[in-house]
C-alpha cells in the first residue's frame, strides 16, 4: 500500500517510523517532512493547506491511503475536498471532517458540544468583541485567576490564565479589538479555572467504534517548575502514573462514550483521532479541550507503545471496522524530551548544524523542526528533535532519554531537565 503523510513535525515522523514498520507499506511518502522523515521516507515540498498539490501527488503516486498529521488542513475542510472529489473518493484518509473538526477549530463549538451531552467542563460563556462590557462584568463573578481562550485556532498558545482581573480585562481586550491571535481571537470563551493536574486522552475512532490508545502528560511552558511562556510542548511522558483504573473507567463512562455517542446522535461523522485534554480534580475528570488529531509531542511518546500494525489499525479505522481490532500496548513506559532552539517560543535562529545524531542508539529520535542541507541536517523551527525512551517506569525512561541527549549539540540549544519531578509526591 502507498501511503502520504500530511505533515512536518515530530508527530508525523513518529507516524512514520511506525508505518514504515509494517510489511503492507510499499511506499511511503510525507508532504513536507522533514531531514527525519527523509531517512524513511520521500518527502514531497507541499504545503499541508495545497489540496490541488496534494490530489496531484496523491494520483500520481498511486497513494491509498492518507493520514493527516496537523489540525489546521483538517479544520480547512481536506477530508471534505477528499470525499467531493471524483479522483479521489477511493482514497482511503484518516481525519474529521470539517463540521467535527470544528471540536478543535472553535472552543465555543465544543463547549457548547459538551453541555449539550452532560460531559463535565469547567463553566463558561463565550463573547465576541461588542460584546466587551458582558465579558468584563462576567469576569467579575468569577474568582482567580482567570482563564481566557481564543475560540480559534492559535497554534496552541490562545489560552492565558491570569490572576489580576485588571489584567484579564486588558488582555480580553487585546484579544478581541487588537487582534492579538489575529482571527481565532474574534470571540473568546471564558471558562472558571480548575484546580487539579493534567493529562492527555487519546481516542481512536471509526464514527462508531473507537479504540482507547494510552495516556500520556506533557509539559507546555517553556521553564523548568512549569514557569515561562507556554509552548507547543516539551515533552511527555506515557503512560501517566496518577491515571489509575477507576480514574480511567471515569474518564470513559463520562467523557469519551458521551462523545463517540453525541457525535452520532448529532450526525456528526468523525473518523480519526479525538485528543482529550483533562484535568484531573481530586479524582474526578473534566474536559479542558478537544483537539481532532494526535498531540505533539505526547504521539513521540504514545505511538511507539501501541505494537499493532498501524497500516492495518489505520485501514480498519477509515472502514469502520475498529471493532475487529485489539490493541496490543507495550507495558513499558516511554519518556520523550524535546530539544529547542534557544529564544523559542520567541524569536529563535534557524539553520544551526546539528552535529552527534548518529551517536545515540538507546533512544529514538524524532525530528520536529530540522531540514537537510547538502548532507547536513540544520535546525528548521523552534522545536527541533524529541528525544523518545522506553524505560521499565518514566523515571527510567527519561534519564535514557537524557543520557542519548549528551551526545547531541547544536548552537543555542535548550531542553528541560525537570521532566517527571512533579509527579514525585504522586507516586
């Protein structure tokens, strides 16, 4: 089978490296990739949001099936292009829909989503921007810190919790009048903060059947002891100690079934990947978001724990025969550390040689923001490498991680050291 990859980040090259384990991959190509997926695979210089580019390589490669890596090509509509399309309606393609893909693409849509179905979220309204004074006088009910989140999509980073409610107005109004997340800041929900730890669910589903892939927890800011700007990620470590059985039983019976379920009962098809963000409080469960594909980097560290065939779980997936596959999940625990380019996620340099990446054997490596060069792999983004281990528990797992990360250096590089110390008092 041929296989296209959408994507460029540690996520794809995760889905990469495990595709192209599988004996049923004949060809496997990745649109961009990067100087990782180029080792396994062939790269193709297309922008994810190019649907004519993509349909052109799809045909001319003979490609049957399609995975989308990244939310933004899934909220623009690809599936939707995919399915309208004569040439391509054979393609198999794992991915929502734009209307589902709205989970991800509107926080009020899936706030509303979940009120409707009784999943628990923290309390909210949502306000556009001649809506300013509501916004402000419903600030006011509420205690700190304040939780503020651009309805859009904002690469991650349209959330800001603050404690001074003279501040929150200011940035609410930096928001919806300045155009600070640009469009995905024309409404902004407010939510009440919850108290409590996070973690990351992961849901594999057909439209009717789904499967429950592990647990994993990241790490946003950018500091070590959680402080800083947030970032997309700086690793993340599976599966999450504190998610108990029952905890997890809960997370099932209130959140994920009412979801699967609600999106059938709305006739909202859905065929791909939900990633739960949750918080946990006390030792209940409460949705933060939704997102509509794998996160990054918590796939670096989830992916390599699920033994199955991916092409055969991928298949299954886009026929709606989930229900006739098992999952074979790894006991271990896998630890992933992602490496940086210095200022990220401000202003960084790109284009540092990488040097020492052939000397790291105990660990898998995963490159998010790297371009090869003239037969040197440069520094390509503000992630750059996410270094993966499996270890008998995440401690084990993250001090291989670090020990593979000594023999890797580049220009102006920078990684947390404190991955995991949280979860200490939890163990």
């Amino acid at each position: 089978m041929n296989i296209l990859i959408l994507g460029s980040g540690g996520r794809e090259h995760a889905f990469a490296w495990k595709i192209k384990q599988s004996p049923r991959c004949d060809q496997l190509f990745v649109a961009p990739g990067n100087a990782g997926t180029m080792e396994i695979a062939t790269n193709l210089p297309i922008d994810v949001l190019d649907f004519q580019a993509i349909k052109k390589a799809v045909v001319n490669h003979e490609i049957q099936l399609v995975l989308v890596g990244p939310e933004v090509p899934l909220v623009e509509g690809i599936c939707n292009f995919f399915h309208n399309d004569k040439q391509l309606t054979d393609v198999m393609i794992v991915g929502p829909e734009a209307h589902a893909a709205q989970l991800e693409g509107s926080k009020e849509f899936a706030k509303d989503f979940m009120f409707r179905h009784q999943i628990p979220t923290a309390a909210y309204q949502s306000f556009s921007s001649d809506q300013i004074g509501d916004a402000c006088r419903f600030l006011e009910t509420l205690q700190p810190p304040y939780v503020l989140k651009a309805d859009g999509l904002a690469a991650g980073k349209g959330v800001l919790i603050l404690e001074d409610i003279a501040e929150a107005k200011a940035e609410l109004k930096n928001i919806l009048t300045d155009g600070k997340f640009g469009n995905a800041g024309n409404k902004v929900v407010i939510e009440e903060f919850l108290k409590g730890i996070e973690l990351s669910c992961f849901v594999l589903t057909d439209g009717k059947n789904y499967k429950i892939l592990p647990t994993a927890k990241d790490y946003k800011r950018i500091g070590e002891g959680d402080t800083g700007l947030n970032t997309g990620g700086m690793g993340a470590i599976s599966p999450v100690p504190f998610a108990t059985p029952d905890f997890l039983k809960k997370v099932e019976n209130r959140i994920i079934i009412p979801t699967v379920e609600g999106l059938k009962k709305e006739e909202i098809p859905f065929v791909g990947f939900i990633f739960i963000g949750l918080m946990k409080v006390g030792d209940d469960p409460f949705v933060i978001e939704y997102n509509v594909r794998m996160g990054d980097p918590e796939t670096e560290a989830v992916i390599p724990r699920v033994k199955n065939d991916w092409v055969t779980l991928l298949e299954a997936t886009s026929l709606g025969k989930l229900n006739e596959i098992n999952l074979d999940i790894d006991t271990r625990a896998a630890s992933t550390v992602v490496m940086v380019s210095g200022g990220y996620p401000e202003a960084y340099k790109k284009g540092e040689i990488i040097l020492g990446l052939e000397n790291v054997h105990q660990s898998m490596v995963f490159h998010a923001g790297t371009k090869e060069v003239d037969g040197e792999v440069l520094t390509d983004g503000g992630r750059v490498l996410a270094i993966t281990s499996f270890g008998q528990n995440y401690n084990d797992a993250l001090e291989k991680s670090y020990k593979s990360m000594e023999n890797i250096f580049y220009k102006n590089m920078y990684y947390r050291r404190d991955l995991g110390l949280d979860l200490q008092e939890r163990m």
